[in-house]
C-alpha cells in the first residue's frame, strides 16, 4: 500500500482488487456520474474524513447496502403477493387471535403447538 498527495491531503492507493463493500473492484467496474447537492456532497466528504475512507469507498458502499435492502424488501412484497394469491386460490388461513394466543405461550410451560389452517 503506498499513499498519494493530493490538495494537501494523503490517500490510500489500494491494489486494484481491494474489497471494496461486500464486492472486489476488477477491471470489469465502470464508473458512473451522480449528480448530489452540495450540502450532500459535503456530508459524505466529511463522513469519509472521519471513517478515513474516500468519498468513493463511501458511495459504493451506501449503494451496495440500499440496493441489498431494496432487493429484501422486493422479495418480501413478492411472497406476499404469492400469499395472498394462495389464499384466494384455497382460502386456507390462520386467524390473528389465533396467532396472538399460539405467541402468548411462547416460553410458557404451557406452550401451544402451531395453529392449524381452516377454510
């Protein structure tokens, strides 16, 4: 690792397969233009500076987490379609009082085996 002087500022020049988030940089990465506003732009400056990260590091990283949470919450909206597309189908369900009283027994002597489904 060797550091570069750039404005009055050193850096970090990391092998060009450094992990970078949860994914190596390779030759294969192609750079992208974001258009921020400058109050934004200088919030990830500055949180760069105190991490000791680069602005860069900063923005695939956020980017690699929103795009993880988006793709969860994606397939969570998903299932729920395909739930609710059986349950239309069959009509087969569990009642929330059911549910509420099967929970309530959780870590009880007295715990509730799993509710059936009904029509």
């Amino acid at each position: 690792m060797r550091f570069e002087q750039k404005r009055n500022k050193y850096y970090k020049v990391l092998p060009f397969n450094t992990f970078i988030g949860r994914q190596a940089m390779t030759l294969s990465a192609k750079p992208i233009s974001v258009k921020l506003e400058p109050e934004m732009k200088k919030r990830i400056e500055d949180l760069a500076e105190s991490r000791q990260r680069s602005t860069h590091w900063m923005m695939r990283e956020a980017i690699s987490q929103f795009v993880e949470r988006e793709e969860k919450k994606e397939a969570f909206r998903k299932d729920t379609l395909n739930a609710w597309k059986e349950f239309q189908a069959t009509g087969l369900h569990v009642s929330a009082a059911e549910v509420e009283k099967w929970l309530a027994s959780w870590g009880t002597h007295a715990e509730c085996p799993p509710p059936e489904c009904q029509k």
